[in-house]
C-alpha cells in the first residue's frame, strides 16, 4: 500500500498495483522515494478522491481486454467524466502533476468536446484568460476566416 | 480552479476540430501564437490522425471537387451526399486537377501555365505558386496539342516541415 497525502492535510491509502499508473509516483517508488506518506501539495482531497476511483477502475486495464469487461470500462469512463466544468479541470491538472497519461486523455478530450462549439467569449471566461488583442487585431483573425464565426451550434454559455 | 498551465490548454487545443482553432485565434495573443506555431499544427495532426476514421474525408476529383466522410460509404453502401467544396480556382469551364496531396494540403490546378496553388481545405486557406516557365528536355514526349506533366509535391521533415513541391511543365 502507497499513502497519499492531499494539500488539506487528508491521507489515503492506494494499493500500488493501483497508484503505479501515475509516472511520478511510479518513479517515486522506483527511487525509494515512496517509503513513508507522499505528499501531494497541488491536490486536494476532493480531486484526490476523484482520481482514486479512477485508479482503482483502471487497475486491471489489460485484464479487461482479455475478460471482455473493456464495455464496462468504457461506460465508467463516460460516466466519470460527467462533472462540473471546475471539477474537471482541476481532475486535468491532478493528472497533469501526477503524470497519469490516460486519465489525462480522457479527461482533455472531454474538456475539447465541451469547448468545440463555444463561443470566444465564453472559451475566455472558462479558461480564464484575459483579453489582450485591440479590436483591430480581433477583426483581422476573423477576415482570415469568417466561416468558423458562424454557424447555430455556436455557444455562448459558460459551463 | 486553479490557474491553467500552457501545456495543459495545449493538450485540449490539439483535440480541437479546425473550425474551432480558427475560431479560438481571436481568444488572446498567446492563443493565435501557439494554435499558428508549426510545432502546434504537427501536434495537432498527430493528434487527429490517432482518431482511427472519426475524421477522414475523402476527396472526389469530378470537374470540381466534393468531399465524403470517410466512415458513411466503408459499409459499401454511401449514406451522405457529397459535399461540394468551396476551393479556389474555380472556373466555369476549367476543371481543377489534383496534382498531389500530402498531411491535408493539396496541390491543385486548373491551368499549369498560370493557376497553381496549395490548398489547405480544413483551413480554406490557400497560397499561389510563382510559375516558372523551364524548357523542358527536347526529348520529352509530348502528346498532340497537351503540355505533359512531371510533378511532385512532398513533406520534408528535415527542413522545420517545409512542404516541398516540384513542378516540371
């Protein structure tokens, strides 16, 4: 077992068939690194259990091609991917820090799905990013290419 | 939530479908940098051509050009349309050849002597190649009446991915 230690002080135990998914604690372990309680000062204990249940789903991945369970596998993931739009970034960020490559997949096709059809506006506010072109500039990238302005499915909600 | 790391908005840009990265250029400065940066175009088709088939169109040659998606005519039986394609150079009565394509440019023409360009049809966008007439070999064989075509169009990676074409009229 692999304790982990979340930036609010709350620790949780991982089986390390589980947490080896994650590169750097894998590495961690590789090292010795991994003996006592590792903390993790980006994560927080609500994001950390997140992650977990996704390790813990996963642990057996190549298992579940051989047992046809990859259907069930797939249905989690769609499944755990069906948060806030907060939540899931900060799963992306966990995931980033932790180097976990397909939770990172997952959850950065899930954010695209959800940005695809926003409008800039909204893509702004989402990412939080400040604008810094004058309105010159903004209308020349839309003389470039009018056509990706238009369209119904475009979406000026933040969520 | 926390701030968002460069490399991580990178990560779901690639995912994007073109449209929306066009769209997505008039975000900020950083993001027309990054989404106009060669490295981000390669991370990107990279990116796309992992998706087996979600995005593959095919392109049909007639006296213009239509696109198909490449999944609605794999079972044998064709569920869509083609799509006629907004593309440059089109004349009425001029048919645009195809004279090669390569990592989802196209290298098209209606009039070897004076309209050649390559064409990105994803981005709509589209540059004219300067014509420089040669003489071609006076044992070249000609048929009656047609100019005879030798070209190349290709991708060198050596060369910060420059795409190379040659054209020997």
């Amino acid at each position: 077992m692999v304790k982990l230690k979340s930036n609010d002080d709350k620790e949780f135990e991982v089986e390390e068939a589980a947490v080896i998914q994650s590169e750097m604690i894998k590495n961690m372990i590789e090292d010795g690194c991994a003996t006592s309680v590792i903390p993790l000062p980006n994560i927080d204990s609500k994001t950390l259990i997140k992650v977990i249940e996704y390790l813990n789903k996963h642990i057996n991945m190549g298992k579940a091609a051989e047992t046809g369970e990859e259907d069930d596998l797939k249905e989690f993931d769609e499944q755990f991917v069906n948060m806030g739009w907060e939540e899931l970034f900060d799963v992306i960020m966990a995931a980033n820090y932790l180097n976990i490559h397909e939770l990172m997949e997952l959850c950065c096709q899930s954010a695209a799905d959800r940005l695809k059809n926003k409008s800039v506006r909204a893509v702004r506010e989402m990412l939080k990013i400040t604008n810094d072109l004058t309105e010159e500039e903004e209308q020349e990238i839309i003389n470039d290419a009018p056509w990706a302005f238009e369209g119904p499915e475009i979406d000026d909600t933040v969520n | 939530m926390s701030n968002v790391l460069p490399e991580v908005i990178n990560e779901i840009l690639t995912r994007l479908p073109v449209k929306s990265l066009m769209k997505f250029r008039c975000v900020s400065k950083s993001f027309k940098s990054l989404i106009d940066s060669p490295k981000f175009i390669e991370a990107h088709l990279n990116q796309q051509t992992l998706k087996p088939n979600s995005n593959t169109k095919l392109i049909l040659n007639a006296h213009n050009l239509f696109s198909v998606d490449f999944n609605s005519i794999c079972n044998g039986v064709s569920t869509q349309q083609p799509i006629e394609l907004e593309k440059p150079l089109k004349q009425l009565h001029r048919p645009t050849q195809v004279l090669g394509s390569c990592r989802g440019l196209f290298f098209i023409s209606n009039n070897l002597k004076y309209n050649v360009v390559v064409w990105n049809p994803s981005t709509k966008m589209f540059c004219r190649l300067p014509i420089c007439p040669t003489k071609p070999p006076s044992r070249t064989p000609r048929g009656l009446g047609f100019v005879q075509i030798c070209g190349g169009f290709g991708y060198d990676d050596s060369d910060n991915g420059t795409t190379h074409m040659i054209n020997l009229p």
